[in-house]
C-alpha cells in the first residue's frame, strides 16, 4: 500500500517537470518579412512572373524558374525567348552550381523534346551553352557539354562550322586544359556525322592526328574512342591508309587505356577492314595482346573478354586452326579467372567477376566460332564451370544466355541437359528470375527433339526440376517472380504429352489456384490451368479438370474459392471459344446469383457484360433467358446497397452492349472466336483419330496373327492332299500290274479249271485288308482337310462291295477278254481322271492360301473377298458333285475288274475238270 502510494507521488513529480520543460512552439518556419519577400503578385501571368522571380528572387525561386523554363517554352516560345532567357542568361554569369546545373538539364530538355523551331531560337541556347562550357567545376562542365552535342545533331552545317568548329580548332592546342582538350575530342567525333568525306579528312583528320599523339594518356584514349566516328565518315579507303595505322600505334601505346581503346575500336570497325588487312594487321595484333594479357592487368582482360566472341566471330575466316586453337584456349582461362586456389582458399574479385560474367555474355559466339560439333570439347567446359560458378552474377549472367546455347546446339540439346537442371534447382532466386525470361524458347529447344530417345529418357528429371523451382519461388515473397514462372509454365501445354501434363502439373497449379493468397498469383495460376484445359485432347481428362473447378471452387465452401471462380470464368472468355464457354463455365457462374455472400454477388454483377457478349442468338436464347431472370433477380430480391447500384450500373451497361460495340470489331471478335472453335474442335478429332488409328494398328496385329495361323493350317492341309494322291496313285498302279499278269496268264492258258470254295475267303480276305489301310489312311487325313477326305472316303468306300458281290460265269472267253481290255481303258481313264481330281485338290488348295493372304492384307477388300469365298464354297460343291460323278465310274470300272476276277476263276476250273476227263 504504501509502495504504490510512493509511484503515484513520483509519476506526478515527472508530470510537473514536464510543465515547466514545455517552451512556445513555432507556428511557422518563415518569419513575416522572409514571407512577404516570397509573395508575389497574383495578377501577373506566367511570364511577368518569370521575369520577377529572375530579377527579385532568391535562389531557390531562380532555380524554379529556370527547371520551369521547357513549360514556358510550350505554352508561348516567343515571349519566353524575348523575356525569359535573356534573364536566365544574366542569372547565370556568376551563378552557383545549383542553377548551372538546372539550365543545363533544360536547355536539353527543350533540345530533345523539338519543342522550338531549331533555326529560331537554338543559336541563342548555343551561344549560352558556349559561354559556359569551359566551367571552372567539372560537373558542371560536363552537363553543358552533354548539352551542346544534342544541340550539335539540330544545328546546321554552317552553324556548325562557324560556331563550333572554330573554336574547337583553337580549345585542341597544348595551351588549354585538359578538360577542354577533353571536350574537343568529343565534339570532334560528334561533329564528323555532319560533314562530308573531304571537309572530314580536310579539316577534321589531321585534328584527330594531333590530339591522338598528346601528351595526356586521357586525351589519345578519347581521341582514340572517338576515331571510329571519324572512319565511318571518311569511307574503307581513307580509314585504311589514314586511321588503322593509327590504331595500330596506339595498340602499342605504353598506357593500357590507350591500348584497350585502340583495340576496342579495331574490333568496331572489323566489317571497314578488308581480308588482307585482317590476316597480316589484325590477327597478329590480337594474339599478340591475348598473350600480354595477365592475371596482373585484370582491366585489359576485363576489357578484352567482353569483345572476345565479336572479336572470334570477326576473323573467324582469318585464322588458322592453331590460332584459333589458342582463341578458344584463351576463354577457356577466362571463364576460370580469378577461381585459382591457393590451398582451401579461392582467389576473387570484382574484375575477375567480371570478366567471367562477360564469358557468360559471349557463350553464343563462342559456340559459334568453334562450331556446334566441336562444343562437347571446346565449349562445354567453360559452359559447365560458368553455370557452377560460386558467384550468383555469373550464374545468372549464364541463365541469360542458356537460351541461345540450346537453340545453336540444334538437334543436340542433351548436352546442356544437366546445367539446365542445375540452373532450375538452383537456390538464388536471381538465378531463376533470369532463366525465366526465355524459359519458353529454352523448353521449346529441349521437348522439341521428339525423335531424340535420350532427351526423351531424361523427361522425369526435367518435370521434377521444373516443379521443385516453381515450388522454390512460391515459397519465397517474390511473387512477381512466382507470377512470371506461371506464366512462363503455360507453354508446357504444346510441349509436353496430355497426360503427363494432367498428371503433374494441373494438380500443382490447382492447388496454387486455391491456396495462395496474392491475387496476381490466382490470376496466373487461373490461366495457365485454362490453358492446359484448353490444350488437353483426352476428353475423359478434360472433363475431370472442369468436375474439379464446379467442385472445388463454383460449389466451393469458401467465398474465396468462389471468388476465385469467377476470376477463372473471365479468363476463360479469352481462352475458349464461346460454344465452350457457354456449355461448361456459364451456368455455374449464373447460379452464384444464390450465393450467401455480398462480395460475391458483386464480382458476378461486374462479370455479367462479359458474360452476355458470349451469347449469341437465336442458338443461346435459353442461356440468354436464364441471364435476364438472373439480372431480374438481383434487380428485384437484393438487399446489399453495394451490389444493387452495381447491378443498375451493370443493366445501362448491357442496353449500350448492343449499340455501342462497333461492327467491324463484333466481326473480328466473331472471326477469332470461329477460329478458337475449330482448334478446339480439331483437337478432339486428332484424339479420336489417334484412338482409332491405335485401334486399326490392334486389329492388324490380331489379322496377322490369324493369317499365321491359317497359312500353318493350309501348309498341312496341301502336305495331307499330297500323301493321300501319292497312295491312290501307287495303289492304281499295284492293281493295273495285277490285271496285266493275270489277263497274261489267261491268255497262255487255253483251259482254267474251277477253283475251290476254300481260295475265295482267302482272297476276300485280301481285299478287306487292302480296303482297310485305305480306310485308315483316310482317317489320318480327314483332320487336315475336309475335301480330300471325302475324295478318299467316296473313292474307297466301293473296294469292300468287291469282295460280295456275285460271280458270274459265261463260256464265252473272247468276249469276256474284250470286256476285259475295256474294262481295263475305263479303270486307267478313271486313275487319270483321280490324278486329275487330285490336282484340282491341290490348285484348290493354294488358291485358298492365296485368297487368305489377300484377305489379311486388305483390310478394306473384306466384301469383295467375301463373295470369292462364297464363288469358291460354290466351286468345291460343283467339284464335290464331280467327284460323286467319278465314284460311280470307279465303281463300274471294279465291276469289271471284279468280272475279269470271276472269269479266271471260272478258267482255272475248266481247266482242272479238262485235266480229269
């Protein structure tokens, strides 16, 4: 208690001390007489003003005046002429820095900006301009001089020559300073754009010869800058004869500035220089400063490795392969400048810094200097080392150009593969940042080379890079950066295949699209999914994306998310055709009109004009209904102030749609969307001709499998038709030799005797045997070919009947040997005729092959080839019914042979009851 009553004394001692510390505070930082000398009268007008403030004011109202003076010379150049500069003119003899700094910027102002008629009033700025140029401080010097070379490029020529030219004759000399012999060098190499090539070699050449031999090493390095002006305007011949002995002299200089000059403008002037001039003075000139250059003049490097590839690339077709073996050898050491190690320790600085960041700079013509052949083992080095190097400047300076190496790489860009994967993984966002300005022509130059199966291998590596840096920036505050990678990924639609993009990459920018909370971010992240969608052939795919975006956003529990809907909605107008549009995105995007949420009514109030230019009638009338009840509804039934006065703004916005959009941009818009439509449309039909084509290709395979199959299954077929006829052949054969030695025998015979009842079984025997193995065999070949089979079975179904049927006996011999001999013509003829019937089989047989090889190779002739099977089923029962036809001849031909078998039965046992009696 007694503790907080002491606090409470203490803080009002404090308040107290406060009182008495509190002094007046100063209402105004001008006292009443500053002020009254700071106003001025209201009645007077710009340029009475003007003219006060010069005359009366104090400095800071000069310098106002002066900075004001371009206004002054817009709005009325002749009495700002007549009045003011001559004031301003005044004001500066004697002035400080401050105003002469001030009139210099605006003189140049009203020079650059063509605000004066330059043959009016430039004379009086260049007498000014002049008057101060030799100024004692250097700046100030230095911003007048700026100032009289734009005036320079307005002047005209006898101005030129008398006002400036004749002074710089007398400012070169020895005498003056070095600032203004400085300053003549640059106005000497301004002014020889003006004059032909005699005044120039006249008048302005042996100028340049005197200031470049001067005693400043400052003085010959400007000169020596200013002398490819002076060539360009003199022609090849004089700069051959006149100026490149000159440069050569000053390559030679003692002082490095000198020589960096001379050899920076030799490498300028390259394409003035003839062949021979390039073999016998240029090229021994640079191998001989590549080989005086050092790690101990790092700024004659520095200087040289930004013009070595214009260097290479100029005497490309004067060097010889060692020389420029010892160019290439030479940027090799320059893109390691400055990383020699001295133990763990690594040696670097700003200038070897540099001189690698200009390695980086000239990559491209190094490339093609040494030709795309030979990068693998001239560049390629130097180009991996730079995209490694430890210096985030150098790795972005590689990003920069990684572009160029890959599309001069053409059909081989699997070399700079792994440097691309290291620049996307790399962890300065610097890096990423310049990657990304070109990361379309660099994927473009990668996933191109479809026909390469190496980069085709490398796909997995490339996808995950490129998702592992967008993931990189999205973690990062940079979302500008973050905005320009989304945009850059949209090229990935023509790049990659449909399903890897839906795979990987639709799903990533999804979420982005849901869960990042920086608008341009959604924006982005929005178009670039309506550019997958758009690209996608796989109608099954594209419909799931716009299942998700109803789902997920439109139908969304966030107001967010539904926000986010309607900005994918506006995107979509530009993206997809209206048909598209109006069949996919319309109809949700009404339905928010239900929507709980102010803000999103509101956003759907903004969108409803874009939405209505969409529609086209009579086709969209339904959809253009559902809009006006949509309108009628918000006009009727909404209660938030904000959301009602933009509906009555939207309403007025859609009665003026009408009339105010001109027709010849409604007939171009109506153009591109035609043209959105038949893209969309030709995409779908390249997805069902790939579907069908990817059909056809199955079908062939299973018609050739088939075909296979059926020429295995003919080959059997023609080698069982070829066993059955060889042994009907050689049976044929058996039975006519038969015949002969018996009708032989009976005819050496005058008298047969009768033979006994027990030689008949015997015989029959005989024959069931021999029709047996023909049965059998015709069962063998019945499995392998139906006709031949029942050729064989018709054939060998009548030899059983021989043996049952009965004998007849006749006493006349002469006869019966006559019926003999015929029946033994109709048993040959019948043999000729199965030979014949056999090779029908056989040509059967291969036109049957023949036609099944027709019929897998045409596809298309499927018809056709079936009515030839149909003509052939036809032919086989014509030959069927042939074959019947000689069955039954057979079958007479074995009666008579079975007749001829009884008859020498019956001779046999004449013969035997001869003998007896």
């Amino acid at each position: 208690m007694f503790s907080g009553r002491m606090t409470l004394y203490g803080q009002l001692e404090d308040l107290q001390d406060l009182a008495f510390i509190e002094r007046p505070i100063r209402r105004s930082l001008k006292s009443a007489e500053e002020i009254d000398q700071l106003t001025v009268d209201e009645d007077l007008n710009d340029i009475e003003r003007a003219v006060y403030l010069l005359s009366f004011g104090q400095e800071v109202q000069r310098v106002s005046v002066i900075s004001n003076l371009p206004s002054l010379v817009r709005q009325n150049p002749a009495e700002t002429f007549r009045r003011v500069v001559p004031k301003v003119r005044e004001v500066l003899n004697g002035a400080g820095a401050e105003i002469q700094l001030a009139a210099a910027a605006s003189f140049l102002t009203i020079l650059q900006d063509d605000i004066i008629l330059i043959h009016t009033h430039t004379y009086s700025i260049l007498k000014t301009v002049l008057l101060h140029l030799n100024h004692r401080d250097t700046v100030v010097s230095n911003a007048w001089l700026e100032t009289l070379l734009s005036a320079i490029g307005a002047l005209p020529k006898e101005t030129i020559k008398q006002e400036v030219l004749n002074p710089l004759l007398y400012q070169s000399q020895l005498s003056h300073s070095l600032q203004a012999r400085l300053a003549s060098c640059r106005i000497l190499g301004k002014i020889a754009s003006k004059f032909d090539s005699h005044i120039v070699k006249k008048e302005l050449l042996p100028l340049a010869h005197s200031l470049c031999q001067d005693v400043e090493f400052e003085v010959r390095a400007s000169m020596c800058r200013q002398l490819e002006n002076i060539a360009r305007a003199t022609g090849a011949e004089d700069t051959r004869t006149e100026l490149l002995p000159e440069l050569v002299e000053l390559a030679g200089d003692e002082e490095s500035s000198v020589r960096l000059a001379a050899f920076d403008t030799i490498i300028n002037l390259m394409e003035m220089i003839d062949s021979d001039d390039r073999l016998h003075v240029v090229v021994p000139l640079v191998m001989s400063v590549c080989d005086s250059s050092s790690q101990a003049d790092e700024a004659v490097m520095a200087s040289l490795s930004f013009q070595f590839g214009k260097l290479c690339s100029g005497l490309a077709d004067s060097l010889s392969d060692e020389q420029r073996t010892r160019l290439l050898q030479k940027f090799k050491l320059f893109s390691v400048s400055g990383l020699q190690t001295e133990g763990n320790h690594t040696e670097t600085s700003s200038e070897s810094t540099l001189i690698r960041c200009n390695c980086c700079y000239n990559l491209p013509a190094m490339v093609v200097f040494a030709d795309s052949a030979h990068f693998l083992s001239e560049v390629y080095p130097s180009f991996a080392s730079l995209c490694c190097d430890p210096e985030v400047s150098v790795r972005r300076s590689a990003a920069a150009s990684f572009h160029q190496v890959v599309k001069l790489l053409g059909s081989n860009p699997q070399l700079v593969h792994k440097e691309l994967l290291s620049l996307l993984q790399d962890d300065a966002l610097e890096v990423l940042d310049a990657l990304m300005n070109h990361l379309e022509e660099t994927l473009e130059a990668v996933l191109s080379r479809g026909e390469n199966t190496s980069v085709d291998n490398k796909f997995p590596e490339l996808l995950s890079a490129l998702l592992l840096a967008e993931q990189t920036v999205g973690c990062s505050l940079r979302w500008r950066l973050h905005e320009k990678l989304l945009q850059r990924y949209s090229c990935l639609a023509r790049l990659l295949p449909g399903d890897i993009l839906h795979q990987s990459f639709s799903p990533r920018i999804f979420i982005i699209l849901t869960t990042n909370k920086v608008l341009p971010v959604q924006k982005e992240a929005a178009r670039t999914f309506c550019t997958f969608l758009r690209y996608n052939r796989k109608q099954e795919q594209r419909q799931e994306m716009m299942e998700r975006l109803i789902q997920d956003l439109a139908q969304g529990r966030s107001y967010w998310n539904r926000l986010r809907f309607l900005d994918v909605c506006e995107t979509a107008t530009e993206i997809f055709s209206r048909k598209y549009f109006n069949k996919h995105f319309l109809i949700p995007a009404l339905e928010l009109v239900h929507d709980p949420v102010a803000n999103v009514r509101y956003k759907l109030c903004q969108l409803l004009p874009r939405l209505r230019s969409s529609l086209r009638l009579p086709s969209d009338k339904q959809l253009l209904q559902q809009l006006d009840f949509c309108v009628q509804k918000l006009l009727c039934r909404e209660k938030d102030k904000d959301v009602v006065a933009t509906i009555r703004k939207t309403v007025l916005e859609l009665d003026k749609l009408e009339l105010t959009e001109p027709f010849q941009k409604r007939q171009e818009k109506d153009l591109l969307d035609q043209k959105k439509e038949k893209e969309e449309t030709l995409l779908l039909e390249m997805q069902l001709e790939r579907q069908q084509t990817e059909a056809k290709t199955n079908d062939k395979l299973n018609e050739r499998k088939r075909r296979d199959s059926k020429t295995s299954l003919s080959a059997t077929k023609s080698m069982s038709v070829s066993s059955s006829g060889a042994t009907l052949t050689s049976s044929g054969k058996e039975m006519r030799k038969a015949k002969l030695s018996r009708s032989r025998s009976l005819s050496s015979q005058p008298t047969t005797s009768k033979s006994t009842n027990s030689d008949r079984p015997l015989k029959v025997k005989d024959l069931s045997s021999s029709s047996g193995s023909g049965k059998s065999s015709m069962i063998l070949s019945k499995d392998d070919s139906l006709r031949t089979a029942h050729f064989t079975m018709a054939t060998l179904s009548q030899t059983p009947s021989t043996s049952s049927m009965p004998v007849l006996i006749r006493s006349n011999t002469t006869s019966l040997l006559e019926r003999t001999s015929t029946s033994d013509h109709r048993t040959s003829t019948s043999d000729h005729r199965s030979s014949t019937l056999d090779h029908r089989s056989s040509t059967l047989d291969h036109r049957t092959s023949t036609l099944d090889h027709r019929t897998g190779t045409l596809d298309h002739r499927t018809g056709t080839l079936d009515h030839r099977t149909s003509t052939l089923d036809h032919r086989t029962s014509t030959l069927d019914h042939r074959s019947k036809t000689i069955d039954q001849r057979s079958s007479g031909g074995k009666d008579s042979q079975s007749r001829k078998l009884s008859i020498n039965r019956k001779s046999n046992s004449f013969s035997v009851q001869s003998g007896r009696d």
